[in-house]
C-alpha cells in the first residue's frame, strides 16, 4: 500500500492546482477583510485624555474619518506625517490616531516632536486592535464613511502623489 | 531571418526528441544493439538544434532586434551589453529555451560517457529525450520565444531593473543547471524501473550526476540570497518566500540523495528509498517551476502570468510526476534489499540523516503549499511566515547536526556507538564549553544563540576528530601529514562540504544574535551610532547611470574616531520601465558587513535611512562556497577512480577509512 502514497499525494496536488489555476483568481491581491464592512469592534486604551474611542464612537461621528495606524518607532510614519498634518490643516480631514504597539509616552514625545494631526489618539499597546482591523504593519491607513464602513484601504505611507492620487479622490467621492 | 533559423532549429529538436523517445525504447525491447546506439546521436542533435536555437535567441538580444517580439518586450538598445547577454533568459520564453538547452546538454553528456550498459543508456536517454519533448511542446506552443513583432517596435521595453544585476545575471544559470541537473538523476532512476533491477553500479553512476546538480543549485541559491541580500535593502538574506522555497526543496531532496545512493553502492540495499528521492527530487524541481510560472502563488519572482501556459505545465507535470510515481508503485516490490547491516553503523546514521532531510522537504513543502490548501477549501488568504520555518529548521536540524560529527566516525556495516563517542568526546565538551559561555556572557541570552553556536563548534571539532583519527596525528604525528595527503578526495568532500554547514550555521547564529541596527530619520551631516561604529551622514548626491538616474548618499563610518569605511548606498530610478531599485551600500570587514541603505526623503531635508552592523554574515556565503568545492573534490575523486580495475570491493571507497579494511 504505501507504494502507492506518493502516487496519491501527486493526484491531491494537481488537482488543488487546477482548482486554483481557475479563472479570475489573482493571487498578488491582499484582500481586507473590511473594504466594503462596517468597522470591527475595538476600544482603545486612552493615552491623550481624548476620552473613550471604540467603534462606537466612531460611527457616532456621523461624518468620513481616516483612521491612521503609526508608531513612534516606524520610520515611514516619520515620511508621511507631513501629508497627515497637511490633511489635518489644509484639507480639514479627520484623522484618528492609532498607535500601534508603542508606549504611550513614546506615542506623545512622536507627536510633540512632529506635530498631532489626530483629532483623537489611543493606543494599540499590545497590537490586538491592528489584529481586528487586519493591518499587516504600519503606517496603514483607513478610509471610514459616514455609516462607519470602511470604504478604502491604504498599505504603506502615503508619500509621493499617493496623497493626490488615492486619498483625496477617495475622500473626494465620499463627500458627493 | 535569424529569429526563424532559431525557431525552426527548435522544431527540427522536438523531431529527434521524438525519435530519441521512440528509437531507444524499440531498440530496447528489441534489444537491437544498432537501433539503441541510434539513441546517442539523437541526443546529440538534440544538444546541436537546442544550441543553435539559443544562440539564434541570443544574437536577437545583442543587436537589440526589436522585430523579435520577446526582444522587444525585455530589451533596451541602451541596456549594456552584460545585461542584454542575460536578457536572453531573463524572461519566461528565454529561460525555457535556456532549460531545454541544459536538459539536452545533460543527455548528450551522458550520451558521450563510455561507461553505461548500450541497453541501460538507451533507456535512461529514451526518458530525458521524454523530457526535453515535453519542455519542447511547451516552448513552441505557449511560449514562444521566436514570435515576430510587426512593425518591429523602435525601442524595447527593457529588463525588469531587479535582474540588472551582476549577482541575478548569473544566478538563473546556476539554479536552472542544478534543477535541470536533477533530470539525469530522474531519468536513471526511470530507466531503472522499466528495467526493474537496481544494482550498486547504478548508484555509481547515479551519484556523480546528481554530485554536479547539486553543487550548481548549491551556488545559484547562494547567489540568490546575496542578491536578496544587497538588492532588496531589508538586510534580509533568506525570507521563506515560495520561490526560495521551490529552489530549496529541491536541494535537500537532492542532498538526500546523494547520502543514500552511498548507502546503495556500498551496501546494496535502499534501493526504493533511493529511486523513489531521485523522482522526489526532480519533481521538487518541476513543482516548482509551476509554482512560479504559473502564477498560482505570488513570490518575489514574477514572470508574466498566463493560465494557459499554468494549465499546460500542470498537466506535463501531473503526466511526468504521476507517471513515475505510478511506475514506482508497479515496480517497487521488485527492489527487494540484498544488503544487511547492523543498527549501528555508518548505513544507519545515513539513514537518519535521509529520515531528517526528507522530513524537512516536508515541512518546506507543507508550509509552501498550505496558503493555497487553506484558500481553496475556506475561501480567505493566509500565510505561512519564517516562525514555522525557523521552528521546523530547528527541530529537525539540531539532531541532523549532532549525527553529522559522529556518523564519519562510524564503521561501515557495524560500528560501535562507544568508541564514536569516545572519540567525539573533546567537540562535545568545547560544544557544551560554547553553549555556557554564551548563554553566560550575552546580555540577550538567548538560548537558541548558544545552541546554535554549540552545535557549529561540535561540528568543526568533530571533524577534526575524524581527520585526526584518520591520519593518526596523535599516534604518530610524523607522518599525519603524508596520510592526510593519501585520504580520498571524497573525504575531503564530505568534510569540505560539512564544514561549509558549521560556517553557515557560524554566520547565521551570529549575524541573527549580534547584528546592531538602527532605522533613522537625518540629514547629511547628522551621525549615529550602530553597535561600536558611528555612521556619519555626508551628503546626498544625485546621479545618472547607463539607462537609470538615482540619488547616492556617502556614509562615513568611524570607530574610536578612526575612518575607517565609506559607504555608498544608492536609490535608482529606470528608465524603461520605471522602476525604483535600491543598492545597499556594503563594506566587509573580517568581524561583519557595514551596511546602509537609503530611503525616502522627508520633511527638513531629512531621509530615512537603515543602517546596520551584520556580525560574520559572510559566513552564509564563504560556507555555501565550501560546499561546493567539497561537491567538486568528490566529484573529482570518482573521475580518478573511472581508470580503477572495476572490481566492487576496490572501486568503492568513497567515504571509507583508508587504513582499514572493509570488514
């Protein structure tokens, strides 16, 4: 019998292949589980004295939020925290803070040094949160309609024309 | 012109394949002497034809023939002449056609050797002209490289910038010789199932074939994981990905097997075990191939996709693969074992060692393939990141280790696990001295760094026990040296080869334990500190190259205020197409690599920059290098031992001690 084992574990595999060799399939895609669903639920620990922030007081909002993802020790948030402060002051865009496995005072020395483009911060201390919202590392950053769903997800820093290009337009078509 | 010249060679290729395939298996059941000898010069001219064609491809790709449409598709008349050169298999059609050019190469190799039976040769090349029909086939219908472009476009579209690259120009080569090499290695192992009888001539056959195979695929994933290395600037040398999996899948099989063919050319006996690695191996190879091409799983290799040509290896691949398998499972009870040995013996620890590899070929594979097992059947994505690799690498190599110092020192047939011990006894106590002394004196402490330093010194002194003991140094030191001239190379092979693993195992332990990083944010003319060396940021300079523009920072690195290395990390931008690429700037030190990467630019005229102190990591490579120069030294001793009278007892003597006698 066991001769016939390797003979077995090849039919197994070519036809799990065949069935992912189907059509419309593209597996560079990284699906968010959220794009298109309501918020999942999280609270977050108050570390800026900006009161409770969870899910519900998200969809209290009742307008189009970005929820940023940062840490004080990522590099790349460094590289896009002027494009955040830009859409803070000039653009008047809401943006939640979520510091993802940071201290809390390194969160606070990161935006004294930098400026806080966050109308409300808190903190992700253990990472549980970024697990909920499916963040594969930060700066990641979220796009929330005024029902509280997510409407568009953006990996990396936005740096370069990703400002111009991706969020602005998005928050563009969500305000019409 | 010279585009249909290639094409039509290829044609004229895939007809003596079919002939090769046909003509040998009818003069072998006709056991016809003058129709099998045909089979020698069909694999001939299936090397001439393959030649012909690549060079036809070739040539397209040096005088920037942009009427070719895959010329136009991966060249640039401004691309220098290196990378036109590897241009020619740095895309999916080129790097067929260069596949199917070694496949025929490795046949007209074995083709030319005197030293098979007619009968066995025309079989083993009756399945590797199979092959190179298959890969034909493909070629000239899905992938081909000859396609004219009409009207011939002005300017190409460039090489993909990542592979312009001296490291990634030769890197493809090396892999797809390891990886075609393998097919000798399939094909005997074919032949000898339609034949149904293995002998130990067969494993001495087999070894050498499968010895160059596998130093080749060694150096390609080693030039791999520099590229990785120096080219994605994550400092990174290793990442699971599964294209780095589908070249190191195939490579333990193939160590695998090359330690249990020993077993069957002495001792006459895992002879299923053997054929059955020899097919894993190969098909290890195909499988991964397919993974890559195919587009099934997204990996750091990605060739154009295209289901069709996904759907058409698959189905090559479930007829090659099935085939064997289904050959085996009607042929296995056959290969009954005449050899015996004792529980105890240098048979057994081989065993061991094929029990430890082949399971870890396992856990790559399962961790490989069980993204795509989970999304088939739950329909949401997962991966399988280094965790599970790093434990199953543990696991299963720590005892892998262990074995390896005692196993040399092992006699054949029945050794005695007492005096093995005896004689290891000073690399275990430097091995446990190492592992104290690290976990004693590193701040970190980890218990894995002492480990892994442990089992690298244990390795590194065993082996000098087993020289030792061969040439009797501390008996009669005066004539050691002239003994250790006497040992066979492939003595010297093996120990070159095993030394190689403890200086990788060295590199690896210590470069993961004591590398110091640093991710900043500065401006030129800021410094920090990264372990003992300051890095001081200079400036930031842009530049022009060849077919790209980029900036180039200059780091200046000091330790106790002495200069003492200038590095130049660059962030270029191609031209056609656009892409960003960015070079570390390395200098090697004998104690580590200094190495920096620059970023993104941000706000005061600051970037983000990575800068790092990578203790021994040149280890990987230096040990990797040592590997194959034992897989050549072995490889050499054989070819002393073609002219030895061909007696079994006197052409064996491998890994054998020289100053005894087989018992």
């Amino acid at each position: 019998m066991q001769r016939f084992f390797p003979l077995l574990i090849v039919i197994f595999l070519v036809i799990l292949f065949a069935y992912m060799l189907r059509d419309g399939r593209n597996p560079s895609e990284i699906k968010n589980v959220h794009v298109g669903e309501a918020i999942p639920q999280f609270s977050l620990t108050d570390i800026s004295n900006t009161g409770e922030i969870s899910d519900q007081s998200i969809r209290n909002e009742k307008t189009p939020i970005l929820v940023n993802f940062f840490a004080s020790w990522c590099v790349p948030c460094r590289a896009e925290h002027d494009n955040l402060m830009a859409l803070a002051n000039t653009h008047n865009v809401r943006i939640l803070g979520i510091a993802y496995k940071d201290q809390p005072e390194d969160s606070r020395a990161f935006l004294e040094e930098l400026g806080n483009p966050f109308y409300k911060y808190g903190g992700d201390i253990d990472g549980s949160v970024g697990f909920e919202w499916g963040v594969t590392g930060v700066p990641e950053t979220f796009l929330i309609d005024s029902n509280g769903r997510v409407r568009y997800h953006h990996y990396g820093p936005i740096v370069g024309d990703a400002l111009h290009t991706k969020i602005l337009p998005q928050l563009e078509d969500l305000s019409q | 012109m010279i585009a249909e010249i290639g094409h039509f060679a290829l044609i004229l290729a895939l007809v003596f394949a079919c002939s090769g395939v046909i003509v040998s298996h009818l003069g072998a059941m006709a056991n016809n002497e003058a129709i099998m000898q045909r089979t020698v010069g069909f694999s001939f001219a299936q090397f001439i034809m393959a030649l012909a064609s690549f060079a036809a491809l070739m040539y397209s790709y040096i005088i920037s023939d942009f009427s070719v449409l895959n010329v136009a598709a991966n060249s640039h008349s401004l691309k220098p002449l290196l990378y036109k050169i590897s241009g020619t298999w740095g895309n999916h059609e080129g790097s067929m056609l260069f596949w199917v050019l070694i496949l025929t190469l490795f046949g007209a190799a074995v083709a030319f050797g005197k030293s098979l039976p007619l009968r066995f040769k025309a079989r083993v090349l009756g399945v590797q002209s199979l092959l190179i029909l298959g890969f034909l086939l493909f070629i000239l219908l899905t992938s081909n490289p000859f396609e004219r472009l009409l009207p011939a476009a002005l300017e190409g579209n460039g090489l993909n910038p990542l592979l312009q690259d001296p490291g990634l120009a030769f890197h493809p080569p090396m892999l797809y010789m390891g990886y075609v090499g393998l097919s000798v290695a399939f094909s005997f192992s074919i032949a000898a199932l339609i034949e149904g009888e293995i002998t130990p001539m067969w494993a001495r056959w087999v070894r050498p074939w499968t010895l160059v195979a596998w130093t080749f695929l060694t150096g390609g994933i080693a030039l791999g994981s520099w590229w990785a290395y120096y080219e994605l600037g994550w400092g990174g040398w290793w990442f699971w990905d599964p294209a780095e999996n589908a070249s190191f899948m195939p490579w333990l099989a193939a160590t695998a097997l090359l330690h249990s063919a020993i077993v069957v050319e002495k001792r006459d006996a895992l002879k299923s075990w053997t054929i059955l690695l020899a097919i894993v191996a190969f098909s290890l190879s195909l499988l991964g191939t397919f993974l890559i091409r195919s587009g099934v799983m997204t990996s750091v290799h990605a060739f154009a996709v295209d289901p069709e040509r996904g759907i058409f290896i698959l189905g090559f691949l479930a007829f090659v693969i099935g085939g064997a398998f289904s050959l085996y499972a009607w042929r296995a009870p056959k290969l009954a074992p005449s050899g015996l040995f004792g529980l105890v013996s240098r048979e057994s620890a081989l065993i061991l060692n094929n029990i430890l590899l082949s399971t870890f070929t396992a856990v790559v594979l399962i961790g490989t393939l069980y993204p795509l097992f989970y999304e088939a059947s739950t329909g949401s994505q997962i991966s399988v990141g280094p965790p599970f690799f790093e434990f199953g690498t543990r696991l299963l190599m720590t005892p892998l280790i262990v074995a390896l110092g005692m196993a040399p020192i092992l006699a054949w047939k029945r050794g005695r696990l007492s005096k093995a011990f005896q004689i290891t006894i000073p690399a275990a106590i430097v091995a446990l001295a190492v592992f104290v002394l690290t976990i004693w004196s590193d701040i970190n402490g980890l218990i894995m760094t002492g480990l892994g330093l442990g089992l690298a010194s244990w390795l590194v002194v065993a082996i000098f026990l087993d020289l030792a003991q061969k040439t009797q140094l501390f008996k009669t030191p005066s004539r050691a040296f002239k003994r250790l001239w006497n040992l066979p190379r492939a003595t010297f092979g093996m120990h070159f080869a095993h030394f190689g693993l403890a200086i990788i195992l060295f590199g690896i332990t210590i470069s993961e334990a004591w590398t110091s990083e640093k991710l900043a944010f500065m401006a030129p003319g800021q410094s920090e500190q990264v372990g003992p060396f300051t890095y001081q940021f200079d400036s930031v300079m842009p530049f022009a190259g060849p077919n790209y523009t980029g900036i180039r920072a200059q780091f200046t690195v000091i330790k106790d205020g002495v200069t003492i290395a200038t590095l130049l990390p660059e962030d270029r931008v191609y031209t056609d197409p656009v892409t960003n690429t960015t070079e570390a700037g390395i200098y090697p030190l004998p104690s580590g690599d200094l190495y920096a990467v620059i970023g993104e630019s941000g706000s005061g005229g600051r970037w983000s920059v990575r800068l790092y102190f990578k203790p021994f990591i040149s280890g990987l490579w230096l040990g990797a290098g040592l590997m194959m120069i034992g897989g050549i030294l072995s490889l050499s001793d054989r070819r002393l031992r073609l002219g030895a009278p061909a007696g079994k007892k006197q052409s064996a003597p491998k890994i054998q001690k020289p100053a005894k006698a087989e018992v």
